[in-house]
C-alpha cells in the first residue's frame, strides 16, 4: 500500500492541469487536480477561441474548458475545490491547503498566471467600475460607449476586435509606436473605423471616485498630458505567473515564471510544472496543453521509477 494520499496532484485547472488530468487518468494513476476557482483558467474568460485545431468555426472558452473537463473525468480524474497555501517537497509531497493536507508521489504544478496591473492610481479603486481586465467578461457593459484598450500584443488587440461588438469607439492606447501583436490582428484592427490609436502613449492615473471618469494620458515624447473622458477601461499588457505559494522552492526567471526541463521537470524530483506558469516564449492554449501532455507523461515513467525502488 503506497504511503500517500494519491499518486499524482495537479494544482490549477486550465488546460495544461486537464491535459495533465487526462493522461494520468488514462494511465491508470490515482490522480487529483485541485482549483481554487473554477477549471479552464484564463481559458473561461476568452469569447471566442479561433487557433485552436480541430474547431474551423471557432469555439467558446466555456466549451473548450467543458469538453477538457469531462475528457478528463471520463478517465477517471477527480476534482477538488482549494487553494494550496504550501508545497513541501519530499517522500511523499505535502500539499498544505487552508483546511487539510494532502500528499502525492509526484506533483504538477499548473496555476498559470494573472492579469497584469499598470500600478498607476486610481487602478485598485476603480477595479470593478470601469477599470477591467476581462473584455470577454465586461464588454457587452459598455454597448455605446466610448472605452480604451491598453496594451499591443495580441491579447489586446484580439479583446479590441471583441470590444468593437460593443463600444461607439475604443481608444487603443499603447507605449510604443508599433504593436507586438501577430500581423493578421493588426491589420483587423487597422480596418476598424471606431479604434483611434494613440501611440508612444501610457496612462499616469484613472480619474473617478465611485466609478471611472477618465483616463489621464502622457505621450512619452512629446510629454503632452491629455484628459481622456471614458465609460470604462481594459488593461492587457501581460501576465504575472502564480507562483507565490512556492515561497523560492525553485528557481524562477526574471519575471517570476517557473524553469522547467524539456520534460517539464524541475530540480526537484517528482515535481513539475506546466502551461502558462512556465517560464517560456509563448502562452497559448496549444502550448499549455503540449506541456501539460508531457508532464504527465514525464510523471508516469518518474513513478514507475519510484515504485521499481520500492519493489522488494
């Protein structure tokens, strides 16, 4: 009888942790993916998701999360709400939750990351009151009304093509004077007669009280300062990695993401990391899924490693 609570634990539901679950569960191994809110990740939160294969028409983040679910459950993965406070790493793992403790041969490490803050004021305040960082989840609020979109990668420019659905006109505010977002989105936007574009610009404060007013703007070269009047306001500049709870158990880049080997292993046996949480070039559903494949494979032939030491 093994002496932990389950073989393997996945902590984060997108789809790096429901690919991970999938293939654990198609392995026979006794598998738990934990989430602290609600499985799909950042996936949830998307409208309409048009790269990835096998949906030429396009298909909902909702749909995309729901399917992976229910793959995955087929296989017997079993679903736990909980956010781990803790990892300490060892023969087994412990899992340190609010509530209980948990225990597993080997973890995969799958909690994404978080939208960035411009860290300007009026931002926390107004979180919620026309500041947003959800257009899938906010945008149909702002149907006739004047809105701004911050940032100029694809993410952004990808939510402003959504926003237009919606709002009389988007003010796309970005820092540089050309965006980083794939040429296909730019020129979509380029074609939208309500986006104005107002480059080498950024925004020192969001103005309002009991809800957003404006947006106060500065052109990095030429200093001008303008005062933008707005109903509401998406900021998509980035992501910033969950891996707080890890409190310097592995070693992390720059920017906080997690180091990984080509079989998404860590320095630390057993455990490995996967999706949007790595430190990697590229954050997309495909890429998650890929890691999230390879994890739990690593992990498979990792424990059948353990259990031939074990053998008697």
């Amino acid at each position: 009888m093994s002496s932990w609570d389950y073989d393997l634990i996945i902590v984060g539901g997108g789809p790096a942790g429901l690919t991970a679950g999938l293939y654990a569960g198609r392995a026979r191994l006794k598998t738990l993916l934990l989430e602290k809110l609600i499985h799909g990740g950042q996936v949830m939160t998307t409208d309409l998701v048009e790269n990835y294969p096998g949906f030429p028409e396009g298909v909902t983040g909702f749909e995309l999360s729901d399917r992976m679910r229910k793959q995955a459950e087929r296989f017997g993965l079993e679903f736990q709400a909980g956010e781990v406070q803790k990892l300490e790493p060892g023969v087994p793992h412990r899992l340190i939750l609010e509530d209980r403790n948990l225990t597993a041969a080997a973890v995969i490490i799958a909690t994404g990351a978080s939208y960035k803050k411009l860290g300007v004021p009026g931002e926390d305040r107004l979180i919620g009151k026309g500041v947003s960082f959800c257009a899938t989840c906010d945008g149909a609020l702002y149907r006739d009304q004047e809105i701004a979109m911050v940032g100029g990668g694809d993410n952004a420019l990808t939510e402003t093509i959504f926003l237009s659905r919606f709002a009389s006109k988007i003010h796309l505010i970005h820092r540089r004077n050309a965006f980083r977002a794939a040429k296909y989105l730019q020129e979509q936007v380029f074609k939208l007669e309500k986006v104005q574009i107002h480059w080498d610009t950024v925004v020192d404060e969001f103005l309002g009280q009991d809800h957003l007013e404006a947006a106060q703007l500065r052109n990095v070269k030429t200093l001008e300062r303008t005062r933008l009047p707005l109903a509401g306001a998406f900021v998509t500049i980035g992501m910033v990695p969950n891996t707080t709870w890890l409190q310097d158990l592995l070693p992390l880049d720059e920017l906080g993401f997690v180091f990984t080997g080509v079989d998404m292993d860590t320095p630390i046996p057993g455990l490995f990391a996967a999706g949007d949480v790595r430190s990697k070039s590229v954050r997309q559903i495909s890429t998650a899924v890929g890691d999230g494949a390879v994890a739990a494979l690593a992990t498979e032939r990792y424990l059948e490693e353990v259990q031939h030491k074990e053998a008697p």
